[in-house]
C-alpha cells in the first residue's frame, strides 16, 4: 500500500468509521447477549445480529471511502471541492463519537468484572450468620431456550444435577426440587419466590441446544438487594463431558461465591458425571427419569431405557434405574408378568449396574428393595442387617434420593423401630415435599404410631394440596375413628372394592377384631378370584387384622399398629419374627422400644 493511499484514507476518516464501527458492534452484542433470554426471543437473533454486523462492515468503510458529510448532506466524494471539504471537522466528531462508545464499553466491561465472584467483595459491616434463610439458596428450573419445547426434559435434568451437587455441601440449606419446580413457567420476581421459599440466595439460568453447540447460562443472585453474585455464559460443543463440566464448573462457582458472602470454609465439589459418552442415550435417560418420578407411563419408561441401553450397553445409570422401573412395573400395575419374574428381572438389571459402576447409587438402593419385595409377594426371609447397609451405601452415594429414604424407612417401620422410620420419611419430605410415597406412609405410620388425628390432618392437607390421592388414606385411623364416609370413599376403588356390597360390614370388622369374621373373609377370597385385577397387597393390608393366621409378611406395615394388638400376644406372633429374621436384627442391633427380651430364647412386644 502506498504512502498516498494510507494517508487519503486517513483523509477520509476509513479508519476511524472502521473502528467505531467494531466498538460499536461489540456493545450491540453484549446488550443482545442479556436482552434476548429475557425477551424469550428467538436463539437465533445473536447470530442474525453477528451476520449482519460482520455483513455491514465492508459497506461501512466503503461509504466512508466514497461518501462525504457536508453542509448540504451526503454527497459523493469526488464531488466535493477539497477546498470546501470539512472531513477535518467530520474526523473530530468521528473522536467524539468513538470516545463515547469506548466510555460506554469501558463501563460495561468494569460493571461485568465488578459483578463476577471473583472480584473483591465490599466488606460487610455485619457478620452473616449461618442461619437457615442467610445460607438458604433454590435453583429454579433453568428455562428451555431450544426451538423444541421436548427438550424441556434437558433443562429440568441440569438443574437437578445442580441440587443433588449443592444439596451435598454441609454449609447451604438446598430447597427441594419439588419445592423449586413449582416456580416453573410462573412471572414471579426472584425476591417473592426467594420469600416463599424461605431463602436468601437464588440460582437461575437457561440451556439452549442449537445443532452441535450447548449454551448454558447462570446467575446467582442475592434476593435481599437483588444483587448478581455470579453469573457466566458457557458455550461448548454438545457432548456429555461437557454438561457435565459446566455443571462442575456452575456448581463450584455457586459455592465459592457463598462461601465468600457467608464466611465459611470454601468447599470443592464434584459432579459425578454420567458413565455414559453417548448423548442420545444420555437424553433418553432423562427423560426416563423425568416420567419415572410421575409415577406414570412406566411402560414407556421401559422403552426409553431399552433403547438408552441399545445405544451404550455399559451405561449402568440407565440400567440402575432400570432395575427401579422394572420393580414398580407389577407395583403400580403396569405388567402382568409376575411379580417372581419382575424381581427376577429387576435383580439381573441391579448386577448389570454394579458390574459396570459399584457405586451405581439406584442399584444399591435397589438390592436392598428387592429383598424388601422378596418377603413381600415371595415370602422369602431377608437379611435385615444387609438389607439395611445396601440402603446406607446408596445413601451415602445419593445422601437425598427420596426413593432410598422412603425404602430404608418402610424397613426400620417393619422392625418395629418407629421413631427411625418417621425420621427418614421427615427426611424424605423435606427433600421432596410432595413425594407421595413418603407422604402416605408418613401419614400411615402417624396412624400406625397411634396419632390417629394427626394421620387425618396430613391425609386431608396432601388432598388439598393434590400430592396424593384418595386411594392411599389412612383407613385403620378411619375404622378407629368410626369414619364411615371415608372409608367407604377409599375402600370402594376400582383396584379394591368396587363392586362388593360388604364395605360397611368390613368396616365393623375391622373395629372389632378379635371376633371370628371368617365368613367374611372368605366371602372377600372369593371376590379375589372373580376380579384378578385388583390390588392384592393393598387388600391383604387392609384385611390383615381380621384373618386368623399370622401371615403378615404382605402387610408389613401393620405389625406395630394398634388394629393388631391382639395378634401381637399369640405365640406364633413370635414365631414370625423368628421366621422372618426380625428377631436376629434385634439381636445385633437391639430391640425397639415395644419390645423386650425375656431370656434367650424368649421375647415379648407390646
């Protein structure tokens, strides 16, 4: 390039349009970067934006080559006298304008360093102190940012990722997921939900899946001032290493910001990430996952991780949670393969887990259930000790998987050891406060515990709420209660009674135990055999205390209740905690509070 070429575009102001041309651009895209998640538009704008920008370049510079501003307008430069020309005074307002523009990066780039987790905090003229709201954070459910609202599944699964790693940290109080999730899709302003859910710190973000690129965005805001603690924008390829390393990543910035604002000792966690590398499987067990917590469409469930493990047979996540699905298929009625052949399967699932990850939290849970659903429908004797440690190991794996702590407590329930139990299912609700399976059998054991009322209240309030249903209401608390209404409305569903016309009667029944009501359940035998379909666990529980023989081993969950006192006096009473191995669980762990030992080999409960 000549000498008097540069210097006439120099002349022209070329240079000085080109790089207020570049600033220029650079702050459009920052403000679009924040402007359009908020706006919900669409993802592709940024890179129309960026297109268009990087486009309008070459005509930028080209006007300012050709063109000149004059008194009289925008006129072509080559007619423009150099005598009258003012691109002098054009070039000054050129600076003027690039000065500007440099002010305004200048300030947004000391705002967005100022704002960062990693830049000095202003000290604070008071000690936080470590109290339930002060080190309380909720993630709320990151927003879908895909073009395909399927993908919400994604999303949901990232930020539960994030629970499950933060809710490890002894430090930070995590709102539930439930808790957080029922935020989702709802205009509400972070410091009323950070009220509602009593908690100071929230965490918010959204993914967007485009092609073969993952965007992930997160903030972390303090609802007290509203100030940003933390936020970043992290773009990776889309593969599973790199979920999981943002996840990682999010998860240690989150902690070390609250470390710094809260005063304690900064904490390095881990995600553990997925032991797959194939993203469709990977996908495919999310959305599993996701329909597996409804309880419903369990069949499809099995599909989707049919077709996760066709796609990476080593994948002992999707073949743990498998083993869970396969278990609850014959429970929930969605198979009618037998309820051997479900254990049978549900086991070979359980080992396939662990032969490719010993730590596969769900398939050690699951070791545990099986034995649970081995003396359940099989009669089968379990170890309690190692049915107990199967539950712990997962735990210690998973420390709030609300399916876990409801196993480990229906078994501490079976051992009679109540105030354990309840303790797990207060456990299990304050992770998951709308699990149904804790909050019926939290509300079955306030009965089993002889609080009758209070098994109402809970009963009344979870369907008022609508976390559960009719079906599961406390009818032993009814039958005491001489409640006749409610216990018609339970005992008549299409899975129990419907269809007899002995309910009342078996109501009576119930409230007089003692007496001989073999008539009756013969007469309900035989309505058993007419209606294979129905609930057989749940009405061999609910006739439990009116048949003569003491086999309990379907109705665990009554053996310490009130309705059986008078079966908990016969010899052969006895017998069956012997027979079961609930007396060897004594033994080595001590007896529980009803119970007490009379000599070695004798033992009476209240």
């Amino acid at each position: 390039m000549s000498d008097s070429f540069f210097n006439e575009l120099k002349r022209r102001n070329v240079f000085k349009v080109g790089f207020g041309y570049i600033v220029l651009g650079w702050l459009v895209i920052q403000v679009a970067d924040v402007v359009v998640p908020a706006l919900n538009l669409p993802e592709s704008t940024i890179t129309l934006l960026l297109v268009f920008g990087l486009c309008g370049f070459p005509f930028a510079l080209f006007f300012a080559w050709a063109y000149e501003l004059t008194p009289d307008g925008i006129k072509p430069e080559n007619e423009v006298d150099r005598e009258a020309s003012i691109v002098n005074e054009t070039g000054h307002k050129i600076n003027y304008a690039i000065i500007g523009l440099l002010c305004v990066a200048l300030s947004y780039f000391v705002y967005d360093k100022v704002t960062r987790v990693d830049s000095p905090q202003i000290p604070q003229e008071t000690t936080v102190t470590d109290t339930s709201n002060d080190a309380g954070i909720a993630v709320l459910p990151f927003v879908n940012m895909s073009k395909d609202p399927d993908q919400e599944f994604f999303s949901d699964g990232i930020t539960e990722e994030l629970l499950n790693v933060l809710a490890k940290v002894p430090a930070i109080q995590v709102a539930s997921r439930t808790s957080s999730f029922q935020f989702k899709g709802q205009e509400i302003g972070i410091p009323e939900i950070a009220k509602k859910l009593e908690v100071r710190y929230v965490v918010e973000g959204s993914v967007r899946k485009a092609g073969d690129t993952l965007r992930i965005t997160a903030q972390l805001i303090d609802s007290t001032n509203d100030r940003h603690l933390w936020s970043e924008a992290y773009d990776r390829p889309l593969n599973v290493d790199n979920i999981f390393q943002i996840q990682d990543e999010i998860s240690n910035a989150i902690v070390t910001a609250l470390s710094n604002e809260l005063g304690f000792a900064e904490t390095k966690v881990e995600v553990v990430a997925s032991n797959t590398d194939n993203l469709s499987a990977y996908e495919l067990y999310l959305k599993a996952n996701s329909i597996l917590r409804t309880r419903t469409r369990l069949d499809e469930v099995e599909e989707l991780l049919k077709q996760a493990i066709e796609l990476d047979p080593n994948y002992a996540d999707a073949w743990g949670l498998r083993s869970a699905n396969t278990s609850l298929l014959g429970e929930y009625l969605f198979s009618d393969l037998s309820a051997g052949e479900l254990i049978t399967l549900a086991r070979e699932h359980a080992e396939t887990a662990l032969s490719l990850d010993p730590n596969q939290g769900t398939a050690l849970a699951m070791f545990g259930k099986l034995m649970f659903d081995r003396l359940n429908y099989l009669e089968i004797a379990p170890d309690w000790h190692q049915m107990i440690e199967f539950y712990k190991r997962s735990l210690t794996v998973e420390p709030n998987n609300p399916q876990t702590l409801n196993w480990i407590a229906l078994a501490y329930q079976a051992l009679g050891f109540l105030d354990k139990a309840l303790e797990h299912y207060d456990r299990c609700i304050k992770v998951e406060p709308r699990h149904q399976p804790c909050l019926v059998n939290r509300m079955a054991m306030h009965a089993v515990m002889g609080n009758d009322n209070l098994a109402v209240q809970e009963f009344i309030a979870g369907m008022d709420s609508g976390a559960i249903i009719n079906y599961f209401g406390p009818l032993t608390a009814f039958v005491r209660q001489n409640e006749e209404l409610a216990f018609l409305l339970i005992s008549n569903d299409s899975k129990l009674f419907y269809g007899w016309d002995g309910q009342l009667r078996l109501l009576r029944a119930l409230q007089t135990p003692t007496q001989d009501h073999s008539a009756l359940v013969t007469e309900i035998e035989r309505f058993i055999d007419e209606n294979p379909d129905r609930d057989i666990i749940t009405i061999g529980y609910t006739i439990g205390p009116i048949v003569d023989s003491l086999d309990l081993s379907a109705a665990l969950g009554l053996l310490w209740d009130p309705i059986i006192a008078h079966k908990r006096t016969r010899t052969d009473f006895n017998k069956f905690l012997i027979d079961y191995n609930i007396l060897s669980y004594w033994r080595d762990h001590g007896f529980p509070p009803q119970c007490r030992a009379l000599s070695n080999d004798d033992f009476s409960c209240d």
